[in-house]
C-alpha cells in the first residue's frame, strides 16, 4: 500500500484545479484508499506544510470531506479520519445489493449502442488491473464499470446513489483485498463479461440475476471480516 510520502511526492505534478480541490481530491482518495486509516489525526498545520498552501482552502477542503462524513471533530476539537461504520452494514448492503441489481435490469432495458463501448471499455481497464493485482486500480475501475452500466439505465436518481455507495464501499473493499494479498479472482471479471452479454441481449431477467449474484460475492466476502448477516430480503 503507498505511503502518504509517497503521495505527497506526486502533489507538484497537480497543475490544475483550485487549492481547496487540490487538497479536497488527494485526502479523500487517501482516506477512501486507506492511505489515511480511520482514525488517523488530520492537522491543519502539517496539511497546510504538506500542500504549500494556507490554512483557508485546508479548512474548506476538510469542511467537504466532513460534509461525506469522512472525516469527523471531536468535542476536544481534534479532526480525525471517520471510523468504519461495521454496525450500519447491513443496511449498506442492503442497498448496494439493490443497485446492482435496477442498474444492471435497467441497463439491458435502455441502453444505446454507445452506452455498450462505454462499458467494454471500462471492463477492459477493469481486467487489465486485475491482471496487474494493482487493488487500487481494481477498485476505481470497478466503480467505474458499474457506473457506466447504471448510466445505461437512464435514471439519474439511481446513478446518484450507486456512485454513493461504490464510493462508500471503497474502503471495506480495501480492507478485504488487503486480506488477500492485494489478488482478485478471475471469476470477477468473467462475471463482468456475462452482465455485459445479458445487457447486450437486452435480456431484463438474466441481467438482474447476474447483478444480484455478483452482488452478493462481494458481500460475502466483506462479511468474512465482519459478523452477521442480517439483511433484508427486497423483491423487485
């Protein structure tokens, strides 16, 4: 895993783009990549060292972060990285299984002829960081597979949420491929391919029924760090 150094290295090489984004962008990759492990203390002072930069655009770029409850103030006024919240997973779960599941129907129900080269592009990338077992870029790929599948579905409200909860999940996602060695089985990206032929097919049914089932591989393996499994069973 890299080392908030090894980030801070590559600040200069941000040319565009406001302070606040600046600082905005980088902690919350850091915090939702486990750079920055929860609870970890962010410093004003050490960040306005760090980014070359005054307090003022530190303040409103943690004001952001906090706003996606990444980051929390204590009583004592200390900042830190927000803890992850184990005891609202099953809600979390509850619906992120959902989402795969509308997204992908409404994918194979909607979707126009761009809308596919979108999402084969984004499987490629996807499977390319598999094979290069870079978990970070496994990570925002996948996110960015499953987003342009719920683009596809032409229905604003759910890619909003969607893109929410993969955001959301980034950091138990970390913590589980950590677990193994930062490896991800092929079967993710065969699963992938099957999504993208049930939405090629427009075939609604099947479609739904690989989003649950791909769905519930990735909860299954993040309960294996976490305990119970109490999540409800929603109809569609």
């Amino acid at each position: 895993m890299k080392s908030a150094k090894t980030i801070t290295s590559a600040v200069p090489e941000r040319k565009r783009g406001s302070g606040v984004k600046l600082v905005y962008d980088l902690l919350r990759d850091e915090i939702l990549d486990l750079v920055l492990p929860p609870g970890s203390p962010i410093d004003e002072v050490q960040l306005a060292e760090r980014f070359e930069m005054s307090r003022t655009p530190i303040r409103e770029a943690l004001v952001r972060l906090a706003g996606e409850g990444l980051i929390v103030t204590l009583p004592n006024r200390s900042t830190m990285v927000a803890n992850l919240d184990f005891l609202n997973l099953s809600p979390f779960f509850d619906a992120l299984m959902l989402m795969y599941r509308v997204t992908t129907q409404l994918a194979a129900q909607n979707h126009r002829p761009e809308d596919l080269e979108t999402i084969r592009a984004r499987q490629e990338e996807f499977a390319a960081a598999v094979k290069a077992q870079d978990a970070l870029a496994m990570i925002a790929t996948n996110a960015a597979f499953h987003a342009a599948i719920a683009e596809a579905g032409r229905n604003p409200y759910f890619n909003s949420l969607f893109s929410r909860l993969l955001d959301e999940g980034r950091r138990f996602l970390r913590l589980y491929y950590q677990s193994y060695d930062d490896r991800l089985p092929q079967q993710f990206v065969d699963e992938h391919e099957d999504m993208i032929a049930a939405i090629a097919a427009r075939d609604m049914a099947a479609a739904e029924r690989l989003g649950r089932a791909h769905a519930e591989q990735i909860i299954q393996q993040i309960q294996k760090l976490t305990v119970g499994d109490k999540r409800l069973e929603i109809g569609l």
